[in-house]
C-alpha cells in the first residue's frame, strides 16, 4: 500500500466491468433519467485515487446493475443526489466525512459527523491520512 | 369483627406492617407465575425484596425535591387508604385518599425536566381516568346494598357482595390491569412499557426513592386483594381465592395481549368496564326497589 | 401540554439492541419530526480490511453484523471469487445455501421475537426466541459456533455437515414449523396485535424507490426485489420465488418475514434433497489481481453489496460494504411524522435496524 | 385476543425452556469452537499462525522460541489449527473463563519451562 503513496501517476487503476463513464456537468441528468426508467440506487462507492476521487454509483432495476463511474478532482464539488433520491444523503454524507468529497445541495447534512467524533479532524478513508 | 376497639390497634398493625410482606409475595408469585406463562424459571419468590433491598443501599440522585416530597405523600396516601379499608372506614374517603396520592406522584412525575418522565405522567392521568369511574362505581354498588359507605356494613350482610355483584370481578379485572400495570394497559410506567418511555413516570426517582414507589406498589397489591376480599366478605377465605383468581386473570391477560395506546385504554375502559358496571348497578337498584 | 417536547429516544434505550439516536420532535404525542444521529459503533472495518491480508477478511467481515454473519463472509468470499475467477465445487454452493438459510430463519425468528417485545407482548417474544434457539443449537453443532460461525472461506466452506447433521437439520426444521404453525397464524390474527401494527408506519409502492428501501421493507411494499432472485450459489437450482405483501406497513413487514421462515424451511429442505456431494473447498494460489468486483446477496434484512478491489498484492485497495440498515434508516424520517409516541418502537424495529451493519 | 391462550397455559404446565445457568451448564456440543491450546514441543515457531490470525492474538518470537497468546483478543475462528504445519495447535470444546485481567500466555518446549501467565505485553501492538 506504501506505492501508493510514492508513486501515484505510475499506478494503473482497475476499472469495474460494464462501467459507464460519466463527468460532473451531466450526472445529474442521467441520474434522473434513470431515475424516471425506474432504476433503484443501491449505493455509491468512493475510491482515492491519489489526485482524484473516482465515484462509482450503482443502480439496479430487474436485476441487472448499472454502474456510473465519475472521475473527480479533488477540490471539484460534486451534485448531490439527494433530492432525486432521498437516500443518497446517507451515502453523500458518508463519502464527505471519510473521504472529504465535497458536495453541493446535500438534503441533510451532518457536517461530517456522522460516524465520526467532535474532535476528528482527518478523513480516515484515504490512503494517505496524514494529507 | 371490625369493630371491636381491641382489634383495631392489631388491624392498623397488620395494615402498616404485614400488608406490604404480602403484598411483596404476591408480586413475587406475580412473577414466578408470568415467568412460567412465558416459559422461563423466573426469579426467586422473595425478588421483589431483594430488589427493595438493593435499591435501599443505593445512592439516591433525584431529580427536585417536590417529586420526593410527593413520592412520600403518595406512600402515606396509601397507606392512609389501607388503613381506612381495612379498619372499616367510609369508603368514599378511601378513594379520595387514593385518588390524592395519585395526584401526588403525577405532580411529582411533572415536577422534573424529562420527557419520559412528563409524558408518563400524562398517560398516568389518564390511567387515573380510565379506573377511577370503576372504583367509584364500585363503592357505589356497596352502598345500595347495604346502605352505608362504612366497609363494615359489608361484614354484616347474610350473603356476600358477590351473589348480587358478578359483573364487578371483571371490573376487578380491569382496575387490576390498569393499576398493576399490566399489557394491555401499562402505559405510565412500568417494568414493561420501558420501550416506549423506558422508566417513565419514575424516570427521575433512584435509590431509596424508587424504593419507596416499589413499597408502594406492594401496598397497592394488598389494597387490591382487600378490595376483592370484599366481594365475599362472609368467608375471607373465598374472598382472598377470589382476589388471587382476578390477580391470575391479569397475568394471563398481561402475557396473552399485546399493549394498547392509551386511547385505546380510555375507550375500553368507558365503553366496556363503565357499562358493564353500569348494567350490575341498574340490577341491583332495580331489585331493591322491588324489594321496598 | 401542547407545546413540543423532544425526546432522545436513543442512543441506550430499551427497545433497541444496538446504540442509534433518534430525535422525536413531539407534540402530545404525535411525532412532527425525527433526526436519527449515527456514530456510536463506527469500528472502521472498512479501513481495517485494506489493512488485512484479504483471507483474514473472511473472519472480519463476519464480525460486521453478529446476527447474518456468515451472509457477510459469503458476500465478501463471492467477491473474491469473482476477481480471482475461482470457481466453487458444487457442494460448497449448497453448503453456504443451507448455512445461509439457517441464519435468515433465526434472524427472522429474532426479529419476530423484538417485534412482540415492542408492543409489550412478552409471552410471544419468549415464544419465538425459544424457537430460535433450537436452530442456533443446529448452527453450533454443525460448525462449532453459534452465531458468528466462520464456516465460510475463499473457495469454498470450512467445513463440511455429515449426513447425521443433515437429518437432524431436517428433524429440527421440521419441529420448528409445527411450533410456527401453533403461533404465526395467532399473531397475525391477533385482535391487540393487528391494532399496533396495521395502517403504522406506511411506506406507498411509488414512494419505496426514492426511498432507497431494500430487502423485506421493500418487499412489503409490493415490490417483488431480492437478491436471491439473481441465483447467485445454488439458489438458481432451488426455484426460488419472492414473498410479496402490498399494504407496506408494519403488519405487511412482519407477514412478509413470518412468510420468508416458512419460505427457509422449503428452501433447507430442498437444498438437502439436492446436495451433491464431493469437494467443499478449492485450492488457489496467488493474491487477488488488480480488478474490481461488486457482488450482492440477500441478507435477513435485505440486499448486501460488496464492492471489492485488488491490487495484486495480499492487501486488497478497498472494500466497500453496503448494508441493508444503510438504506433503510432514510425511510424512517418519512415513516415517522404523524404516528404516535407509542408507534414508534414498532416502527423502527420494523425496517429491523443493524446499527452495527449500518455504521461498520 | 385470547388467541394466544392456549400456548400460554399450555407453557405453565410444561418444563420451563430455559436454564439456570452457573449452576446446570450444557454439555459443550462436540467439535465446537473453544479455548486454543498451544503445543510447545511440536511447534517449530515458523510464525504462520501469527500471520493468518485476524485478531493479532498469536506472538512468536523465533530467536527466543517462545510464542505469545493473548486469549482475550481471539476470536476463536480456528484459522491458526487449520493453517499449523505441525498440528501444534489445538481446539478445545469448552468456552473461555471469565477472568480479572487480560492476561498473556507465553508456550514453550517443555524443556525450558515458562510461566503459564505472564502480564507482560506484548513488544507490538
């Protein structure tokens, strides 16, 4: 895990099979596009990859998943999907406190503290902790 | 046999001091008994002691004053109320000692800052709604059949209270539910509604003040047996069967029904329990009249 | 009186096993508006699961949630295996088919069980965990432990049931139904019962996808979704089909799990009738390559997601856990306002919450 | 309301289901998962059983041929019996003891005999 760390640009990164690439400007429209071909969010996974965030949302609608990948720098903020659906402010609130995503429009937020304490002032998710 | 003057200083001294033993004994069996309806061993008999004992040498930290205060008014309250039962005296005076003791412990339940412990105290006024039209409707029974409100006029009928007051043993019933705390009906506080309201009324109380309310409880016990005691006064004996067959049918009811809100408790309570008592009463005037 | 209280119904309180906050805005008694607060057992499993060698995972996964345990291991082991492309001796699949059967049946008797205890129906909370017990006997003597019972690894299962063990799975089911059969259709029935569950706590069919709701809460709400429909392991050979109520509120939640033990108990039978035999464990060799994998299971409580990566050393780069209480805690601050102080115990017991699961 | 009547008195005249338990205990059932037991004369001190445990439990020290175990942070999983090359470990039926201290023990071979317990802590976390 310590090459992560020393050399980031040199890394290749897996991509999850079936992924579909998505920027910032037009997640929210194809979010609500699957929204109305009745797709379910399950969740989202977030990954550091060293200058970036790499989001992954994963929907399901009749047993097939699809899967949205959003490539993100760091201090870019990211739409949130809280109010197409109401339970992405859990996993929106999750991502910003481990991992220090920013989000925009958060339908709750707990400010980062959610699982974390008061006096916690680091994001515990990514690879490096100390930056 | 209540009113010998030589007996009486032996039936304060049984009131204050061999009433709560029984009462504790009771609470006990009550909980052996629900043990065993659930499947379980249960505790030993003499728990309810023990848990009195343990909370005795703890170190109280209560919320205000004024629910200590009230806590003891509503103990003396109590065992005003035994006393007055058991000694013969007026009837009427009895509920409304009774009653004034439960004022107390709401007031006392209003008197801290919890929410747990306010909203028990609402829902304990209500639970005073619900069983004090039956007790009142009780005592009124025994006036029109014997005539006074002195409890030992009962001892003096021929035939017991029971004969002429059947409907009365599930108003016995109800009133037990209710004031012992039982499913369906144990809202305010208890060793049961704690998922709603986790201690609920006595929230605030610890130590020997919660204590004091387990004493409390134990007294309630006795005065509820003496009140079905009275249903068949001519064989005390019978008379404490039947007080322990209502008990036994609250604890069968307590583990066959799941609880209620409380506004389901007030529509039960005046829609079945009032009538019903209602319908006895009718009966009894009814008859004698006749009998005039 | 008509001014609002809150109430901190939570993080210790008696109705829930587990530490969650929820802030009850009152008014009398009704409920205007809830705040669930998180935090209390955040353990950073997913942070220790980069740390660990990815077979130590197995053990650490099961420790996410004390009552499904082994769907964790088996979620995380297909994950795995999907990465490594391993595949399972057929005999394994219906192993972890009849573990994972024996959890839901106990899970779903627990929750049973919470639920008459929140509306103060002792007898019947006794009932069912007697009940339980009978089964979480069955798991330890087949595997050496009772709930947390590591049998699963990568590749395969740990160990194997011996054909005694199997009938007496069968013998233990068996009795475990009759005594069901003596009780569920009673408490559906049940006059006190039906008051404080019906018409609480509705979730409505159109509302349930924004919602996020999975597993039997989605299920009472008339939407037919399990993850078991999917056949992962050897339920594609067990003609599986989803119980589905449509009232969506906490009656229609607790039909739809006494249903699912019914739907267990055919479910173990069929998977022992059918057991192949041979091998349960396959060997590999080497560490997980660099490739994702997401992988998804039904848990008692609804659909697990793993999301997994490797880098080709032991360690894997990241494990994402998805737990069903995760998505379902949304739900209650639509289902909560409006009900009664006294509604609320029920209610949340009924999304079955797993606050451990939730904040891992 | 009364349905479930029946199950309730039918339970006050049957045999209550639960123990009491300090004083009946049940027969731990066989292969169940207990306490760990090390074996200081098999063991070679390769360390794989400190490698794979998942709780960080096991110690070994080869230079010092002694091997540390701290039975409160096992989890009883098994993976270290399953991972010996020497079957040096073994699995006991019977449960851990509660205890005042969470205490360490230190294995051996028989030949250099050590204290059973030791409070010592372990060199790494």
């Amino acid at each position: 895990m310590t090459q992560t760390d020393t050399q980031p640009q040199e890394k290749q990164f897996p991509v999850l099979e079936g992924a579909e690439n998505i920027t910032i400007d037009n997640l929210t429209a194809r979010v609500k596009k699957l929204d109305e071909e009745g797709y379910r969010l399950l969740t989202a996974t977030c990954l550091d990859r060293g200058e970036k965030y790499e989001i992954y949302y994963h929907f399901d609608k009749d047993l097939t998943m699809l899967h949205l990948r959003l490539l993100v720098n760091k201090e870019e903020e990211v739409p949130s999907l809280s109010l197409i659906y109401l339970c992405a402010f859990l996993i929106e609130n999750e991502m910003k406190e481990l991992f220090g995503v920013k989000f925009s429009g958060l339908f709750v937020n707990y400010g980062g503290r959610l699982f974390l304490g008061e006096d916690s002032d680091i994001t515990p998710m990514l690879k490096c902790v100390d930056c | 046999m209540f009113l010998n003057s030589g007996n009486t200083v032996l039936i304060v001294f049984m009131a204050v001091f061999v009433a709560p033993l029984i009462g504790g004994l009771l609470m006990g069996i009550d909980r052996i008994l629900s043990a065993r309806l659930q499947g379980r061993i249960g505790p030993p008999i003499l728990q309810p002691f023990y848990d009195m004992m343990k909370l005795m040498s703890k170190k109280p930290i209560s919320g205000t004053k004024i629910q200590i205060i009230c806590v003891f008014v509503y103990l003396v309250s109590m065992i005003l109320s035994l006393v007055l039962l058991m000694t013969g005296q007026d009837l009427l005076v009895m509920v409304l000692v009774l009653a004034m003791g439960s004022i107390f412990f709401i007031l006392g339940g209003f008197s801290v800052k919890s929410p747990y412990s306010n909203i028990g105290a609402q829902r304990e006024i209500l639970q005073v709604l619900a069983y004090e039209p039956l007790i009142i409707f009780y005592v009124v029974a025994i006036y029109l059949k014997t005539g006074s409100f002195m409890t030992f006029k009962v001892f003096e009928l021929k035939d017991p209270l029971l004969y002429s007051m059947p409907l009365f043993v599930v108003a016995l019933i109800i009133i037990m539910v209710i004031k012992l705390r039982k499913s369906p009906f144990d809202l305010s506080t208890s060793h049961h509604a704690h998922q709603e309201l986790v201690k609920g009324i006595t929230t605030e109380l610890s130590g020997r003040h919660l204590a004091v309310i387990e004493l409390v409880h134990m007294y309630e016990m006795a005065l509820l047996m003496v009140l079905a005691m009275l249903l068949f006064a001519t064989n005390l004996w019978i008379g404490l069967a039947l007080g322990l067959f209502c008990l036994f049918a609250t604890i069968v009811i307590d583990n066959i029904t799941a609880r209620l809100t409380w506004s389901d408790m007030l529509r039960f309570a005046w829609k079945i329990g009032v009538p019903i008592t209602a319908l006895n009463l009718a009966v009894i005037y009814y008859f004698s009249i006749i009998k005039k | 009186m008509s001014t609002r209280t809150v109430i901190p119904m939570g993080p210790q309180h008696p109705v829930f096993p587990e530490p969650l906050q929820l802030k009850l805005s009152l008014k009398d008694e009704k409920i205007v508006d809830v705040a669930p607060a998180l935090g209390y057992v955040h353990r950073g499993i997913e942070k220790a699961a980069e740390k660990n060698d990815f077979t130590q995972n197995v053990f650490l996964v099961e420790r996410i949630c004390g009552i499904c345990s082994f769907i964790h291991a088996v979620c995380y082991c297909m994950a795995i295996e999907d990465i490594m492309k391993i595949e399972l001796p057929p005999r394994a699949n219906y192993l972890r088919v009849i573990w994972g059967e024996l959890h839901r049946l106990h899970s779903h008797m627990l929750w049973l069980g919470l639920l008459a205890d929140s509306f103060g129906f002792e007898s019947l909370f006794m009932k069912f965990w007697e009940i339980r017990e009978r089964i979480l006997d069955i798991l330890e003597k087949t595997t050496g432990a009772r709930v947390i019972i590591s049998a699963c690894a990568i590749g395969g299962v740990r160990r194997d049931i011996s054909d005694e063990h199997l009938q007496e799975i069968l013998t233990v089911i068996d009795k475990c139904e009759k005594e069901l059969n003596g009780i569920i259709p009673v408490v559906m029935s049940d006059t006190t019962v039906k008051r404080r569950t019906v018409g609480v706590g509705v979730i409505e069919k159109e509302k349930a996808i924004h919602l996020g709701i999975v597993g039997p809460v989605l299920r009472a709400s008339g939407i037919a979704q399990d993850a078991r429909m999917t056949g992962y392991g050897a339920y594609k050979y067990l003609d599986f089909k989803p119980v589905v109520e449509e009232s969506g509120d906490c009656y229609a939640r607790a039909v739809v799990r006494a249903k699912e033990t019914y739907q267990s108990i055919g479910l173990l039978r069929k998977a022992i009738n059918q057991l192949p035999s041979g091998d349960i464990l396959t060997k590999y060799k080497g560490n997980p390559g660099k490739a994702a994998a997401v992988s998804r299971v039904e848990q008692p409580r609804g659909e697990l997601i793993y999301y997994v990566e490797g880098n080709g050393t032991k360690n894997l780069e990241r494990v994402r856990v998805r737990t069903p209480t995760f998505s379902n805690v949304p739900a209650l601050s639509k289902m909560l306002p409006g009900m009664e102080l006294a509604d609320a115990p029920v209610i949340v017991l009924s999304i079955d919450p797993c606050i451990s699961c939730t904040e891992r | 309301m009364a349905n479930f009547l029946g199950a309730v008195i039918e339970n006050l005249f049957k045999k209550p289901a639960t123990r009491p338990y300090p004083f009946t205990k049940r027969e731990p059932f066989k292969d169940a998962r207990g306490l760990i037991k090390f074996d200081g004369d098999k063991c070679v001190y390769c360390g794989a059983c400190s490698k794979k445990c998942p709780a960080a439990a096991i110690r070994v020290e080869r230079a010092e041929k002694a091997l540390y175990f701290e039975p409160f942070k096992c989890v009883t999983c098994g993976f270290c019996v399953e991972v010996c090359p020497k079957d040096a470990i073994n699995q006991e039926f019977e449960y851990r003891k509660p205890d005042y201290s969470k205490s360490i023990e230190k294995y051996g071979p028989s030949a250099v005999p050590a204290p059973a317990k030791t409070e010592a802590p372990p060199s790494q976390a």
